[in-house]
C-alpha cells in the first residue's frame, strides 16, 4: 500500500519563527473563537510588510466580527435515553449533526458527554457534519460540553418527569465511580456532592412541583436543574525559567498569555508557594513569544499547563542552587507529562440550579436565581475563580435566553451583526447570581491540586434555565434560545 505525499505547506508570511516576535501583554474577553489565526491578523502582518519600521494597526469592527473571528458552530442533537421504572438508565444513543465550512473542517464534539456522564450499559454516539458555504466555525466556551450537555440534561429532565423522579434523585441514582467510556476510575467525581450541596443552597425541595402547578400573580414560577462536566487537560511542551535577583527576589518567566482571566495573578501565586517566597517576591514575565515555550490559553488548561511547568522549573531551581541562591542565577524546566491520565479518568464537575418566571400573557422570561456549585480542584485564587463561574454562568443564561444568530440565506453571512440584533444577557437579567465550590486538593491532576474553571461555567447553564421553564409552564421547549413566543398560545 502506498499514501501520496504532499509538501509542507509553506509559511503565511515566507519568513522563518526566529524572524517573528509576537506580544500579548493584555487582551480580554478571549471566551474562543480566537485561538486561532483568522484573515485580520494575517493582513495586519502583510500590511507591516509593505511599510517597513512603521506600525500597522488593524481594528476589527463589531460587524466584522461576526465573519471574521469564528462562531459557535450550528448543532442538532437526537438523544435517545431508555432507563428502568426506577430511573436508571440502561441505554443512551446520541446522533448529532452539525454545520461546518467548505473552506475548512470543524467539528463541534457535541456527544463527548454523553460518553462518559451517567451510567449506563449500552450507549452510542455519532457525529455528521454538513459542508456549506460559510465561514468557519471555531471554539467557543466549553466547545462541545455546552452543546452537548444542554441536550442530555433536557433529556434528563423528560426522564424525571416520565418516571415521577426527582431531578436531583434521579441523577444520584445515574452516578458512577468508573467512567463508563474509558472503563478508568474518576479521579474523584464528586457530581452528588455538588447537587447535594446546590440543592441546600437553593432551597431545592423534592419532589419537584409538576409542570405548570406553580402561579405567583401573573407569573408561572418554575426551578430547574442540570448537571455540568468539563476534562482535566494538561497541554505538554510548557517551558517556564526562574532566575534569581538581588534582595530574595525571582524572576519567572513562560510564554504563556493572559486574556482576561487572571492568569498573572495566579500564576505569581503559584511561583511564589513553589519557591517558598512571598508572592510579593516574584516578578512574573508572559506574553512574549521570546520567553520560554507555553502552550495556548484554552481547554480550560491555561493554569494547569503553564502552572505545572513553573512548579517544575522552581522544584528543579531549588534542587540546583538552593533555598538562598546567589543573585543571577537560573534553571528553566519543562513539566512532565502526567502518569495519572493512564489510570484515571480526570474530569470536573458541577450543578446548576435556576429559579424561572414565565409572564402567562405575554411569555416575557425571568431568572431571579440561579446558583452553581462546582467540583473544581483546589481553587487558587478565589476571586478570580468566582469570577469566571459567574462569568459562565451569565454566558449560560444569556445563551438560554437571547442570543440568536441569523443569516441571509441568499448569501451564508450573518444579519444578526450588533447588539442591536444580536441580544445578550445584561446587567438587568442578572440576579441573585451565585457561585461556589467544594473544598478539595486534586493531586492527580496538578502539582497544585487544580483542575481548571474558565469553561465549566457555562455547562449545564442552559438546560438548567429551559428545565425551569418548562416546570413552570409545562411547554417544553427544546432548543435555545428559549423566547416569549413559546409560551404564548
């Protein structure tokens, strides 16, 4: 058998990576969708070809985002569940068909989930993907577990409704301690745990109210529940220096970026307790492709991967030159791969509770609560950690409630350009917003004991918001998002 061979594909730009510096001192708001490189940084780099020794600046317009920059991909899930009278599942099947781009292919990994979630014996899963003329999707948020879960959670609470099961009760009785696609051991599932601890919290009192019981004047009140999962990932090849100053001071050093999450501050945090100094101690370097190699900030993997690496270069600096080291010297390390991924199964895992009102007249949606309680690792930083479950927990809503994309169909790009008609949640549809997390030190997976936070946020969000719904009105609506028109007859 012979294969056919096929050159490399030259560079974009005809020049070798040591004639490339690249700098990301701050950016925000990087929830996906640009960890890739896309047409504008490819013509900003061509564009400061043609003017040598002068600066080129590309801005991208709100409007040209919408084409430019990625999107999350458009999915359709057929979920099949067959379980006994007591609820537990005996089968699940999970088809899915997604859109990508004739351009490139991307496939959203919408069933990944349903692999490894709940018990069940008998499970199958498949991916088609339809080519269009389109622009080319990529990640965003917890790319396929959003999608993914929103359709096994609804499907979960149809379960719960046809077996006269408690939510809640009903996924304790669907836990398992050994992941069902690997057949490995969880590192320490503690999904019960967090639906326990949610539901004290919440005020969650089973049995569940039947569809459409609850009317508080003009509003249908309604509480929803969905479960959320996200991987421990660990990218390899991460690099990080120590170099010692004078006065007890370090520098550290790694390649590795901070968009918007607090990656500065956690990573000092983490230098700081390997080096046994104060935080106050260290002067941290990132964002600069000059510095030692780091992988891309996503996956949920940016403090896992780059942490573990300066964990290593601080270990391998003290073993060198001590704990009162001469000024000037340093040790650049790279983290080893994890032995643990070969004999557990490492995952995160949460739930999401919500309180939801209907209007009866006009079908107007409000979430006055909505509460997340996570199994996450050892949380570093607990505020830049509250920030990004609240932050995926708001993305979650508002992809429940309002966002919609459109296209023209003549041509493939989208209408839906500003936020004028594109809708997001804002600082009026969010309410008694809360999030919390177990108290845990998860070894096997990092050297610190995390796991990663900036996705599992938004998993589960959704399906928590549309079961709340449809306890409250008993219309059920099965895709997002889920809009007044719905519930008026």
């Amino acid at each position: 058998m012979c294969t056919a061979w096929s050159p490399p594909s030259p560079p974009v730009l005809g020049l070798e990576p040591d004639r490339i510096r690249v700098l990301a001192p701050y950016v925000g708001g990087g929830f996906g969708s640009k960890g890739e490189a896309h047409s504008h940084e490819v013509a900003a780099a061509l564009a400061a070809r043609t003017v040598p020794g002068r600066a080129v600046r590309l801005a991208v317009t709100r409007q040209q985002m919408s084409g430019m920059t990625g999107y999350r991909t458009a999915t359709f899930s057929h979920l099949t569940a067959g379980a006994r009278a007591d609820g537990v599942l005996t089968a699940l099947e999970h088809h899915v068909q997604e859109q990508t781009s004739k351009v490139r292919e991307f496939a959203e990994q919408t069933a990944s989930p349903t692999r490894m979630m709940y018990a069940a014996p008998a499970r199958r899963t498949s991916h088609r993907l339809a080519r269009l003329d389109v622009t080319v999707p990529s990640w965003m948020r917890a790319p396929g577990e959003m999608p993914g879960m929103f359709a096994q959670e609804m499907a979960m609470e149809d379960l719960a409704v046809a077996t006269g099961i408690d939510p809640v009760e009903l996924r304790r009785r669907n836990d398992t301690a050994v992941d069902p696609e690997t057949g490995l051991p969880f590192n320490d599932r503690r999904l019960v745990d967090c639906l326990d601890r949610g539901a004290e919290l919440f005020g969650w009192s089973p049995p569940a109210p039947k569809p459409g019981s609850r009317l508080d004047g003009d509003w249908w009140v309604g509480q929803g529940v969905a479960s959320a999962t996200y991987p421990m990932m660990r990218s390899p090849g991460n690099r990080a220096r120590v170099r010692s100053l004078p006065g007890g001071r370090y520098a550290v050093a790694t390649g590795a970026v901070d968009i918007g999450t607090g990656a500065r501050t956690v990573l000092a945090q983490i230098a700081a307790d390997a080096l046994g100094c104060p935080v106050e101690a260290v002067d941290l370097e990132i964002a600069d492709t000059l510095l030692p190699s780091a992988s891309v900030a996503g996956g949920s993997s940016g403090t896992s991967s780059w942490g573990s690496a300066i964990v290593a270069a601080a270990q391998q600096f003290r073993a060198d030159h001590g704990d009162h080291p001469d000024p000037g010297v340093e040790t650049t390390a790279s983290a080893a791969d994890n032995p643990h991924t070969e004999t557990h199964s490492l995952y995160s895992f949460g739930a999401v509770f919500c309180e939801a009102r209907v209007h009866r007249l006009t079908g107007e949606v409000r979430v006055p609560r909505l509460l997340g309680v996570y199994s996450v690792g050892r949380v570093v930083n607990p505020v830049t950690a509250r920030s990004q479950l609240l932050g995926g927990l708001v993305m979650g809503l508002s992809a429940a409630l309002f966002e919609e994309s459109w296209r023209d169909p003549r041509f493939g790009h989208f209408v839906t350009q500003d936020l004028a008609t594109y809708h997001v949640a804002t600082h009026a549809d969010v309410r008694d917003l809360r999030a919390e997390w177990l108290d845990e030190d998860d070894r096997l997976a990092t050297p610190m004991g995390s796991r990663g936070i900036g996705e599992i946020g938004i998993v589960g969000t959704s399906a928590a918001v549309a079961n709340a719904t449809y306890r409250a009105t008993g219309v059920r609506v099965r895709r997002i998002p889920v809009t007044p028109d719905h519930f008026v007859a």
